[in-house]
C-alpha cells in the first residue's frame, strides 16, 4: 500500500506548498517529482494508453506543478504557461472579436503592451481605468464587457484594488474576473475565495523564487472554464518544458518560508524608509501612510517585500541603483536575491510617458525587490548607496 498524503491531511499553505499535487511514483517511489524529459509516450496498442499521448497536451511535471499550484490557490485546475504573459496571452484568447476588457491602467507593462500592441488589433477593445476604486471599474463595463482583468498590489506603485467588490462588478455584469496575484502570492492573497474566476501568475517571480526560470500559471474552479483553458493551452501550445515546472515545482515548497522572510524585510526596510531625509516618499501598502492601508489589511494577511521610493530627481535616482551593492541592478522580482529597478527606463519604458505620469510613476521612482537576506545588510547597503547618491 503506497502512502500518499490526502487532501483532508494538506490543508494549510505551507503544507500544501510542500506536498499537494504529489502522486505516489510507481516505478521508484521517488520522494519528489521525476522530470519527464520526454515529447511522446509508448503506446500498448491502437488508442490504449497510460493517459499520457504526447508533451504538448500533458506531461507527468508538468501536472504535478499545476495540481501544486492550483491547491495554493484553493482552486480546482492549474494550466501552467511558458511565461506569465504566455498565460495573460491564453487568458485573453478566451475572448472574441468585439468584446470589452476592463483593464486596471497600472498593469504590468508587458500585459499593457501586449492588449494595446496584439489584442487590439485583433478586435478586443479595453478601457484601461484606476482600478484603486471600484467605481471607476463599474463605469467602464458596456453591454459588451466580457473580462474585467485586476492586478493587487500594482507595480510599481503599490495601489490596491478591492477584489471583492471587483469581482462582484464583473458578476453583475456577466463578465470573467482575471486577477493577477504575481506580487502577494497565494501566501498573502486569495483571489478566488474573493469572487475571482481566474487567478494569473507569473510563476517566474515569487512562485519559483530562485531567478532560474520563465513561467506563468492560470488557475480556475468552473470546470467549464477549465474546459476552455484547456483547450487553449493545448491548441496554441505555449507550454512549459518539463525541466522548467520541475524547478518552479522545487520552488514552490519553500514559498510559505520565503514569503514570511520578505514580509518581515519588506516591513523593516519600508519602516526605515520612511524616516530616510533623501526619500520623500515609500509606496508600501504595509505602511499606516499608504492611502489603502486598511484595504491592504483586509485583504492581504502579508506585505511582501515590494516596495517603491520616491526620490525626488532623476540624478538621485540614478546614482542609487547604481551604487547599491547588494541590491542587484536587474529587471524582475521575486527571487531569494534583493534587486533594485529604475521602472521609467526598465520595465516600464513600453507605458506611454503620458499614462506614466497620469499615475505616479515619475523619472524619479525606484523600485526594490527585498530579498531574504539579513535585514540589516540590505540597510547598510541602501544607507550607504543613500549616502553617496547627493
Ligand atoms: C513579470 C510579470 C508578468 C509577466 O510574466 P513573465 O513571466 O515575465 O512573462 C505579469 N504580471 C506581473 C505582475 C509580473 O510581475
């Protein structure tokens, strides 16, 4: 008798993390998951199979980093992507020539470039609100609003949205709720217990946590939508290779661990921040200053470890993502590793400079993504780039 740990004995996070989506392995009883490095399967006999006929359509790790991922999210079905935007790409194609998507206009700036520069053209309209309030989003939907898509907190200005109340508008209006929950993680924020249909990851950030892989997920509870997704993940085939959902797979255990390291870095760094005299303002939505504090106290459990500044000149600026040492100039977040960006130039350079302004993002704004290093050497080594940075 194989011992394979059911549903009713993996019930919290950090338990989940490291064994739901786990299947007993027949042949050696590996304790983790096996990578299949394989595009097709040895069928017995015309149309007699083990389930498994060719990689595109479905792979054993793959199928563990979906159950995996899906279980943290308390939904049903997980469809994982070869990127996150590969997932926001299959999200959107459950859409037609004509519909509407109401959009929060401080998405991802890849997301953003890809409905204005791709979707567009294909026939699906969006109007692009501040999702920060509810109304906004209930005055954009039309007759033929079909997606209302959220993301919380923004990046990179940490404004939240309340996915409850966003949710319940795309309700009344017949339309698919899509949250992307990149940046506080099922650890922090659950979507789906929120009235979400659909929640999107880019698993590359805090899922995988390591920097060593690109990925995106969807992960849905209606079996029709699963059906629908499905479908699409196949027939436009943007999947994963096995290697790279087994080292998200391998990530995913210590998510529980890595996020109470960069909430509580996120927390102190942000805190000091604060009293910094070169910093004239720290976009946190763990800080008692963030406009939606109590949103974020509602809504979220954790903080995380995004955080932005406010520095006043572009030169100021500049001279600190230059002279950090340990917060390693890179686009991206999420991994074990502090990184430090400069969003005008890096990623969000495809955001028109007109809708940058509109919402905040200055030639002066840093963004930090707080590592799990020891708290105080990342202090010193933002005081001391703080310091040189005139
Ligand atoms: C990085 C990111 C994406 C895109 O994911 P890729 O894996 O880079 O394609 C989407 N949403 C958010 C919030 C992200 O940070």
């Amino acid at each position: 008798m194989t011992k394979v740990a059911g549903e009713d004995l993996i019930r919290r996070l950090a338990t989940r993390a490291v064994h739901a989506g786990h299947i007993a392995d027949p042949l050696a009883g590996a304790v983790m998951a096996p990578i299949y490095q394989t595009s097709t399967y040895v069928q017995q006999g015309l149309g007699k199979h083990k389930g498994y006929e060719y990689a595109r359509t479905s792979n054993p790790t793959r199928e563990a980093l979906e159950r995996n991922i899906a279980a943290l999210e308390g939904g049903r079905h997980g469809f994982a992507f070869a990127s996150g935007l590969a997932a926001v790409d299959a999200v959107l194609k459950l859409l037609s020539q004509g519909d509407h998507v109401v959009s929060g206009e401080n998405v991802y700036g890849g997301t953003h470039r890809q409905m204005t520069h791709i979707w567009a053209r294909h026939g699906l309209e969006f109007s692009f609100v501040d999702a920060a309030d509810a109304a906004n989003v209930a005055a954009a939907v039309t007759p033929r609003t079909r997606m209302v898509y959220a993301e919380t907190p923004t990046n990179p200005m940490m404004r939240l949205c309340d996915l409850q109340a966003v949710a319940a508008i795309a309700r009344g209006a017949g339309a698919l709720c899509v949250v992307d929950n990149t940046f506080a993680t099922p650890c922090f924020q659950r979507p789906l217990e929120l009235g979400a249909d659909v929640v999107l990851h880019s698993t590359t950030k805090y899922l995988n946590g390591h920097s060593d892989m690109v990925g995106g997920m969807l992960v849905v509870n209606a079996d029709d939508l699963a059906e629908q997704i499905g479908f699409i993940q196949n027939a436009s085939g943007a999947v994963p290779g096995p290697f790279d959902c087994w080292l998200a797979l391998r990530g995913t255990k210590t998510l529980a661990l890595r996020m109470r390291q960069h909430d509580a870095n996120g927390r102190r760094i942000a805190d000091w921040l604060t009293r910094h005299p070169k910093v004239s303002q720290v976009y946190y939505p763990g800080l008692p200053s963030h406009p939606q504090h109590d949103l974020a106290c509602r809504q979220m459990s954790g903080f995380g470890g995004m955080i932005s500044i406010e520095l006043g000149s572009v030169e100021r600026a500049r001279h600190l993502v230059e002279r950090t040492k340990i917060f390693a100039l890179a686009e991206s977040l999420g991994g074990v590793e502090s990184l430090i960006g400069h969003p005008a130039s890096m990623t969000h350079a495809s955001v028109p400079p007109e809708m940058r302004r509109a919402m905040g993002l200055t030639d002066s704004l840093v963004r930090l993504s707080v590592g799990i290093e020891d708290v105080d050497d990342l202090i010193a080594d933002l005081d001391q780039a703080l310091e040189a940075a005139g």
